[in-house]
C-alpha cells in the first residue's frame, strides 16, 4: 500500500500531463455511476421520474431546446414566451455536425461536452501554471472539476464547451497571441450571452496594461460571433436582436432582481420563500443553519486559539445541512455561493491574477445580475472561469480546508447528479 501511494504521489501528483486527467476522470467517474447505475435503481420521487439505464439521463432541462434545434432549426416569436432561439448556435451546431456522422444526439451531445470540459481542465491548468505557479494551478483545476456545477459538464449542456473556449481565449490574450484570442473569443461569443463580457475584458485589460492596437482589434473582433447569430436573426425573423427579446420568456425584464435575491436569501436562512407569510417548515433546518453560521463565526473569531479539530467540526455540521435541507435551499445555495463567494475569492486573490482574469469576472458577475433574474445564477457564474481560479488560488494557502471543501463538492456533486438525472430542476 506504501508503495501505491509513494507511486501515486510521485507519477500522478507531480505529473503536469497526468493530473488534468486523473482529476477529470475521477470527478466524472462519480457522475456516470451515479446517474447510470445508482439512480435507475431509485424510487421514483413525487415530481421527477425513474430514468432508464442509458444516455437519456443525460438529456433533461435546457437539453430538449438543443435538441430541437440541432433537428428542427430554431423558431422564435416575439411573445415573451419561450423559444429556442434564446440558445446560442455553437453547441447545437456542433451537435448537428457530429450528428451527420451517424451519431444520435444523445451521444453527439454527451461526447461533445465531456471531451471539450476535459480540454478545458488542461487549458486552466497550465493558464494558472503560467501565471500563478503548479500548486495554485493544481487546486484551480480541482475545483473546477469538483464543485457540484461540473455536473453541467457531464450532461447535454454548453458548459463544457464554453469553459473551454473562453478559457483559451483568455489564455491567449495572457499570452499576447491576438489571432487566438479573436479566434476562441468569438466562438465564446457565439456559445453563451455571458460571452459578451470578454470583449470588455479584453478592451479593458488592454488599456490596463498599454497593449498594442492589435490587442483591441482582438477584443472587437470577438464579438464576431454573436453578429454573424444577430445577421442569422436578421435575414431568419427580420429581427437582428431576436436572441436578446427571446430571452424574455426566461427574465421577463432586465436589470438587478432584488425581489429574487430576498427570496434566495429567506430560502437559505429559513427554508421559505414566502416573504408575505414567513412560515417555517422545517425547525430544524433553522436550527441547523444558526448553528452552523454560529459556529463559522466562532472559528473565525478565535481561529488562532482553535485546532484543526475545531474545523473538522465545522464542516460535519456544514455535511449534516447539506444532507437534510431540501433542494431548493441547495439550488438557492449554490447560487448564493457562486456569485457572493465568488467575488469574495476574486478580491481576495486578485493581486495573484492577471488583469484580464479579474476584469472578466468583474464583467461577467455584472452582466448576470443585470440579467434581470436569479434563474440558474449559479451556473451561469460556474461558466464564468475566473471565480474558479481565484478560487483555487485562495484554497491553495489553505491545503487542510481545501481537502474538506472539496468533500463538501464531492457530496453536492452526487447529490445534483441524482437530482438531475431524476428530470429535478437543479440549475
């Protein structure tokens, strides 16, 4: 066993090519056991169902709008309802590409993202080598790979791919490599609205550091894919801002939702969203939440006083909420998490990132909160890879606590596999 370990430590641990893989395979290994052979084996809960063994688990939600256009095309009406044409065209398009070899879209969908969130993992991990050093970039990759809305990254959604494209545009502009940069910066664009945030990331970063004229031609230029969807728009519905008003029927209005952050905010603290009544169903949950937050207070006030057995504590009572709250406090959880902690990391691990890394993030984070909703807050901010890193970065000071979160991850990355599997809205 000695020997295991020694040999684990030394090729896999210290191993640049290794690693990305190892933490890829693991952390998906979780996901493809649970959601193909755990869950076909559960009961079926009120208002989900009991999935089939096979990839259909991985096709629910947003799945179904890609679906239909990789088949049918896009369709828009401009109703406020829903219409698929709110779906950027890059991973649909993929999906029909590799559908026209023969491929079903379960499998064309599936293979896609998971390959490209593999990329994904080997693009941040030598990006924050470059910049940050091996340990940091170790830990950037782990928590990519672990936190519990990597789950999107297994499934039939566009996380994966944007991950990788925006992080390679990203790394390229860290790099001065400009044709790339406007190259991965437009396919970013032509992947997720929140792409758009990378052309001022880039012009701003460019003023910031007195980069060449090229560098703001690059910066421009990414906005190459979300003109060439707005001229499809264009010549499809006669409407060239089709995919903004299509948005509608997701976030009725546009700006920051302060009634949806109070509602996020009553659903954590006291389990109800019910702001006119304020009923409480669940006492224990209370309890359970006063206690942790107590507790968090205490370990931060005296944290020079207290051992390591102290935080050990702190994370089984933060184990034993996760495990019995329901699952609108961990979707609203994560939510919360992903965007306030998120931008706690930035800050905090600011000086250690390149400009262009924080100032995408600074962009991004604006951009969802003036979308006009907390719907799927949490994993749109996961897309945004900066939140991450500064993540990543920060917990490599804190090896110890770093292990326990991502225990934490690990139990929230199961628990939203089964969950979505199960057809449960989880983001």
């Amino acid at each position: 066993m000695a020997e295991i370990q020694i040999f684990i430590k030394k090729v896999v641990w210290k191993n640049d090519f290794l690693f990305p893989t190892i933490i890829w395979l693991v952390s998906r290994f979780f996901i493809w056991v649970t959601m193909l052979l755990v869950v076909p084996h559960l009961s079926a809960p009120s208002q989900g169902v009991t999935p089939q063994f096979g990839l259909g688990v991985f096709d629910a939600w947003d799945s179904v709008h890609y679906r239909s256009i990789a088949t049918s095309g896009y369709e828009f009406s401009d109703d406020g309802k829903q219409h698929n044409l709110a779906f950027f065209p890059l991973f649909p398009l993929a999906i029909w590409l590799f559908m026209r070899f023969g491929l079903s879209f379960e499998v064309a969908g599936t293979l896609i993202n998971n390959l490209a969130f593999f990329a994904a993992l080997y693009c941040i991990y030598f990006w924050v080598e470059e910049h940050c050093g091996t340990k940091e970039a170790r830990w950037a990759t782990a928590v990519v790979a672990w936190c519990p809305l990597s789950m999107f990254g297994t499934v039939i959604y566009t996380e994966g791919l944007y991950l990788l494209l925006s992080t390679a545009a990203l790394r390229a502009f860290d790099q001065k490599q400009y044709y790339w940069t406007l190259l991965w910066g437009a396919m970013a664009t032509a992947t997720r609205p929140t792409g758009l945030a990378l052309i001022p990331a880039f012009l701003l970063a460019a003023w910031k550091q007195r980069r060449p004229l090229m560098a703001y031609v690059a910066g421009c230029g990414s906005a190459m894919g979300v003109l060439l969807f707005s001229l499809y728009c264009a010549i499809q519905f006669g409407n060239p801002f089709g995919f903004i008003h299509a948005q509608r029927g997701w976030r009725p209005s546009l700006g920051f939702d302060g009634q949806g952050w109070l509602n996020m905010l009553l659903q954590i603290t006291v389990g109800t969203s019910n702001l006119e009544s304020l009923s409480i169903n669940n006492y224990l949950h209370l309890l359970l939440f006063g206690v942790v937050v107590s507790y968090g207070y205490c370990l931060w006030r005296f944290r020079k006083q207290l051992n390591f057995l102290a935080v050990w504590g702190f994370y089984g009572l933060s184990i034993c909420l996760l495990i019995l709250a329901d699952d609108w406090f961990i979707y609203n959880f994560l939510n919360g998490v992903m965007v306030c902690g998120g931008t706690y990391m930035l800050w905090h691990s600011r000086t250690q990132l390149t400009p262009v890394t924080v100032i995408y993030a600074l962009c991004g984070i604006s951009l969802l909160l003036a979308s006009g909703g907390t719907i799927s807050l949490g994993r749109l901010a996961y897309g945004i890879v900066s939140l991450s890193v500064a993540c990543g970065v920060f917990l490599s000071r804190y090896p110890r606590q770093g292990y326990l979160s991502l225990g934490l991850f690990a139990i929230l990355l199961v628990r939203l596999s089964v969950k979505f599997a199960q057809e449960l809205w989880v983001g």
